[in-house]
C-alpha cells in the first residue's frame, strides 16, 4: 500500500465524516509520520475495540445497503491494513462527549500504548472530531519500506491526492504540510471557491483560462459540473481530474474522449486541463472492480463517454471564437523610447554587467544608462546564439545579448528555492565516493593556484602568490576539515586522506536534510543521486569535485538560513550552462525560464 493510497482512504472517511476542516502532516513522505485530523462527527467510545478490525465498517446498516452506496469508505479493509504494517494512534470525540479518547492498534486490535496499562480507550484533551496518526509505515517489513522512492517524490504524491480532494470539495478547509518552518504547502479556506482552490494549486495563469461545465444526461441520469481550460491554455501534459460521484477515479475511455475533443483547438503536442464532477445513480456504478477503488465501471458507459464530449466540444466551439490575449502593460516612457530610437533609449544594460542592449529597429548604438520601464528580463523571446558563451534575447524593439553562465545560474538558483523540498532525483549509474570526489576537488583547487601563480610569474609579477581563500579553505568547526594540498603529480598524503574522511563525515551527518530539501542523496559515504532541477537536463558531472569541496568549505552549516541559501548556491554553481554544447539542452532550459 503506497502512502498516497492511505491518504485517500483517510481523506475520504474525513469527508463521509462530514468533516469542515482537514489537516494532513507528512513528515519523511509519510513513512515516518502520516497524520490527518478532522473537524468530523468523531468515534463513540464504544466502536474504539472494532476501528481497526478488517471488514468492520459504520457505512453500511443492511446488507441491502451495497446496492445504493452513498459514501466512500464501506469494506472496511482500510485501517485494519495499515495497522499490520504501521503504528496507529487515533484519538477522538463526538459532539455531547465529555472529553476525547485515544487508543493504539496493531494488527487490527487495540492494544496497550505502555507495557502494563489496559488495551483499552484513554480518556485525554480533545476537540470534536477525529485525528489518526500512523508511524513508522513498514517497521515490520523493510523489503517494502526499502522498495519506496525518495522522500520528495512519495510526499509529491501525497500532495497530489490532497490537492484534488481540496479541489473537489470547496468549501471544507484543507491543509497539507511536511512539517517544516516553511509552512503548509496546501491551505485552502471555507470561502474559497473551486476556483480559488485551482488558483492556488495551478496558478492564476491557468485560473484566468478557466470555463465552468454544466450540463446533463436525463437518460442516464447523468449530470456533469467542473471547469476546463480554454483553447488559449496549452499544456506539455494533460492535467485531468475525474471524480465520480465524488470519488476520485481513472477512466481511460473518458480521458480519451477529453483528449479527441481538444484535438481540435490545440497545437500539437497541448494538453488541457480538465476537472470534472459526474454524479450517477449509485446502482449503475460498480466500485468495488479495483482493490484500490481507483477504477470503476458504469452502466451506459458509451452513452456517458459520448455525452460529457459532446458537453466539451460545445463549450470549446463557443469559446473558441472569442481568445482573450493579455498584454503586458508598458510605461508610456519605455515605449515612446522603444519606438522613437531616441538616444535616451539607445541600449540598456544589467547593473551587473552580464545584458547589453541594441535597438532592433534602428541597429546597433553604444549602451546607455536603463531606460525606466518593465524589467526587459521578464517580457523576452528567446531568439538565438552569438556564440557558445552568449545568447540573444529580444524585448520589444531592443535585443539583449546575455552572458549564458550568469543567467543560467541565477535561474537555477531560484528554481532551487521555488522547487525546495519537492524535487525529483537524477540516480548516477554508479554511486560514487564522496571522499574520492573531495580530495579530486582539493586537487582541481590546488592546480587553479598553481596556474595563477605562473601566469603572475610570466607576467613579472611577484611569485610569492598566496593562495585565494576558497583554495585554501576554511575551517568553521572541528568537523570541518583544513583544504588539504593535494596534486596530480603525487598521491595524496595521510594528512590529506584524513581531511576527506572528515569532509565526507560531514556529508554524511548532513544526509538526511540533503535528501529531505534537495535531493542530494548521500549514503554511506558514497554520492548516488542528484536533484532534477529542469525536466530532461543533467548537470556537467565533471564538475561534481568542486561541489562536493565547496559544500565542505563554502557552506555555513552552522545556522539554518545561510546554509540553505549557500545550499541554493552551490547547487546553482553545478547546474550552470557556461558554454552552449547542446542547443536542445539549452532550448529545455529556456522553456521553464
């Protein structure tokens, strides 16, 4: 059972709960801690012994009750499923209660939570509702807890099922965090709207795009509401949301039917994005055809599949007559500038020297100082390459020429923030020694010393060169090791080797943060993972000796925001494109810019 799977379940007893309010904690992506707590109409005292025994459900009164389901949860295999493989706490309290009670499961019993107290329900400080917390997801299988994916990705997935569930039910409060100091990464309102729920999940780019659907299909007795993208939306992939009768499911027939009724209106290779609510009588729906209930079946499905296209492709064609395209507003001095070629808007060029400017329309004239205006960095059309070092960027009238590695780093510099915590992994083929990789990179810095010292000779210059700080490192602590001297020419003294074992302690001290935020996965001194920073790049890997130096040496591990933001530096220092090799790599670059 994945995470994401457990976290639907409980989702959903929540909702049929009839919860206004739901918290989800995930901490280690939800195998150290999964908890989610509800605002619902709670547990009786009396139900706490069968909560977690398997086939025991509260959903279903008679056994003719299967053929008119209403509600999510009804085999009651959930919980008692979880309970064999993790720790269960659950603590709750109805409305008229005086006070919570709270109880351990294991292996779908209610068992002591100390060695010689009762298996029984304490009483204990609590507010209506319910909150089950689920420790330690495969403590007693660690083939399966080993089979798991990186912590970012599984608690990915976990955000994703809350996400839609947040989208499908505006109106109940929702929030989703790992736990941290940066705060819930989901937190939607009662008042907020589906809109305002897609807003904050997607963004407002594609909220601005959205047109309602409404419609309905009295033979079947079928209605269908949702929102879906216009024609003026285009995505690398297709965002589709179904819910059916408010379960959260998969339809490979309907997700067809959506594709053909976009095909028209969408470039080749866009996707839309398509949430949609279908309500059916619950006796022409089977959902117990999937362990997970994740598929269903429905009666008159070519009739249903035929009726919500039809309801896409008459809302698209009337939309499509009437795009609407938003422009970038442009203070009336930029533009007069823009357009005059007067001398004032000659060029312009970045305060840190890395863009210079020329006026399309009139050729090339000396830079200026900026013209007042919209940053030109946000409004640009990637048009070229000047050389492997250099690329053309156009704003308006005006090209910029941009010095690659500069702007290369500072885009992964903050897609390392804006990504934090939620990053995909690159896995090296072969996991590789952090302290081979240290003392290659104390190496590398020895020899750039070396080089500058006899280029300040050829020059006449005083031999007597010291060597730059970042060459000779630092020390901020006794578990951070001297810059040892190491050369090509000879093997590495002991002093030197003992400097690496150091630096990949260090490392591996700091492994748990590392694969937790970034990605990085280090294990047992050896490097084996890498984060995705752009879908389809990977970083030069010759230059992994000098990262693995600087993370020792020019990183301050000693105070929580200097060290995530030295972490953001010297992640964007790897991933950074100083020389056009690849113009398809580039082109993927400048796609997420």
């Amino acid at each position: 059972m994945r995470r994401s799977r457990e976290l639907k379940e409980m989702l959903e007893n929540s909702l049929d709960a009839g919860a206004t309010s739901i918290a989800v904690l995930a901490k280690g992506g939800g195998l150290k801690l999964l908890q989610i707590q509800d605002t619902g109409h709670g547990i009786m005292r009396d139900d706490f012994g069968r909560v977690c025994e398997r086939f025991a459900t509260s959903k279903l009164r008679e056994y003719e009750d299967l053929q008119q389901i209403e509600t999510f949860g009804f085999r009651g295999e959930a919980l008692a499923s979880i309970s064999h493989v993790a720790h269960v706490t659950i603590t709750s309290m109805t409305d008229g209660s005086p006070c919570a009670y709270r109880a351990c499961f294991a292996e779908g019993h209610l068992v002591s939570a100390k060695p010689g107290e009762a298996a029984e329900p304490k009483p204990c400080a609590g507010t209506r509702g319910t909150t089950i917390v689920v420790e330690d997801m495969f403590y007693n299988a660690p083939t399966r807890r080993s089979a798991m994916k990186s912590v970012a990705e599984e608690y990915g997935k976990l955000l994703q099922v809350v996400q839609a569930y947040a989208i499908d039910n505006a109106g109940v409060a929702i929030s989703c965090s790992k736990g941290t100091e940066c705060g819930a990464e989901l937190r939607t309102l009662r008042e907020h709207s589906t809109t305002d729920v897609i807003r904050q999940v997607f963004g407002a780019s594609l909220a601005r795009e959205l047109l309602p659907v409404e419609g309905a299909e009295p033979s079947v007795g079928l209605t269908v509401r949702g929102l879906v993208s216009n024609a003026s939306h285009s995505a690398k992939k297709l965002a589709f949301l179904l819910f059916i009768n408010k379960r959260l499911v998969e339809s490979s027939s309907l997700r067809r039917a959506v594709e053909e009724a976009y095909a028209a209106c969408l470039p080749k290779g866009g996707h839309p994005f398509v949430y949609l609510s279908l309500r059916l009588p619950p006796t022409a729906l089977d959902v117990n055809v999937h362990p997970t209930k994740r598929e269903v079946f429905f009666l008159e499905q070519e009739t249903v599949v035929a009726a919500v296209q039809t309801m896409l492709r008459e809302l698209l064609a009337g939309a499509n007559g009437a795009r609407t395209f938003l422009a970038q507003a442009v203070l009336p001095g930029a533009v007069a500038g823009a357009n005059a070629g007067t001398s004032r808007a000659g060029g312009a060029s970045d305060a840190g020297g890395t863009c210079g400017a020329a006026d399309a329309s009139a050729g090339p004239r000396p830079a200026s100082k900026a013209a007042t205006g919209p940053d030109p960095r946000k409004l640009h059309t990637f048009v070229g390459i000047v050389d492997r070092r250099y690329v053309l960027l156009q704003h308006l009238t005006k090209l910029y020429i941009v010095h690659l590695g500069v702007a290369s780093e500072a885009f992964f510099y903050q897609q390392t923030l804006r990504r934090w915590g939620n990053l995909a992994t690159i896995r090296l083929a072969a996991p590789v020694s952090v302290a081979d990789l240290y003392l290659l990179g104390a190496a590398l810095a020895r020899k750039g010393a070396d080089d500058a010292e006899d280029a300040e000779e050829a020059d006449g210059g005083d031999a007597e060169v010291d060597e730059p700080e970042e060459v000779r490192g630092r020390a901020t602590s006794d578990a951070i090791p001297e810059m040892p001297s190491v050369r090509f020419d000879a093997a590495p003294s002991r002093a030197a080797r003992r400097a690496a074992a150091q630096a990949a302690a260090l490392l591996d001290s700091k492994a748990e943060m590392l694969l937790e935020y970034l990605s990085v996965e280090i294990f047992d001194g050896q490097l084996c993972a890498l984060p995705q920073l752009v879908d389809g790049y990977v970083p030069p890997l010759n230059g992994l000796p000098a990262f693995v130096r600087r993370l020792v040496h020019e990183v301050d591990w000693t105070a929580e925001q200097p060290c995530f933001d030295g972490l953001a530096k010297q992640l964007a220092t790897l991933y950074r494109v100083d020389e056009v090799a690849c113009t398809e790599q580039l082109y993927k670059i400048f796609e997420r810019c």
